[in-house]
C-alpha cells in the first residue's frame, strides 16, 4: 500500500469560526518571514494565508506552494492544534532552505515540536 504526503482537505482549516477563534484565543508567534497563529485542540489542522498588500499572484502562490510543502513534510512532527501559518512580504525573494529555517526555529523556539 502506498503512503499518501498530500495536503489535503482534512488537513486544512475550513470553517471561519475555527480560524476567528485560533486569531482570537491562540498564541502568536514572528518569525523573519512567516507568522504563526497556534491553538492546542485534538486535532492537527493548518490555515496558509498572505500578508495584504502583496502583489503579484506568481510570487505569492509560489510561497503558498513553498509553506504547504514545508507543512506537508514537518506534519507528523509537530503538535496537534490550529495553525495559521501567514506568509510575510520578506519571503518573497527568499528560497525554500531559508523560509524552512525560519519556520523550524520558530517551531523549537516556541515548542511545537512533539519531541525533538
């Protein structure tokens, strides 16, 4: 049987009332070129958003793409809760290796890691 390292549908945030709530009751966390909203809840689901004012939809997707692969691969290992992870203007120009850096420091600063 072949494993399946989607990101799909299960594993987003769909409904408004989950995203207000993790906005409005989680922590908050900077990062150099992302931000990370989390909530602990029983289960493991991800939000990826833009900052505003970001134009040019070929540079954003392209960090969308960028952070759905660096959840994709980092899911198993980090905490079950909400995360609303928002892509930051200075990610732009960056690549994959630097936004990844950035993302796992700020996972062990924070400690949302299960176990590293």
């Amino acid at each position: 049987m072949r494993m399946k390292f989607g990101f799909g549908k299960k594993w987003r945030i769909k409904e408004r009332e989950a995203i207000k709530r993790v906005y409005n009751n989680g922590n908050f966390y900077r990062g150099e070129f992302i931000n990370i909203h989390y909530l602990s809840e029983e289960e493991r689901k991800f939000s990826i958003r833009m900052e505003r004012g970001i134009k040019g939809g070929l540079k954003r997707n392209k960090v969308r793409r960028l952070l759905r692969e660096i959840i994709r691969n980092a899911n198993p290992s980090l905490k079950n809760g909400l995360y609303i992870i928002t892509g930051r203007k200075e990610a732009l120009m960056e690549d994959y290796n630097k936004i990844k850096e950035d993302f796992d420091r700020l996972c062990l600063k924070e400690n949302l890691w299960l176990k590293r």
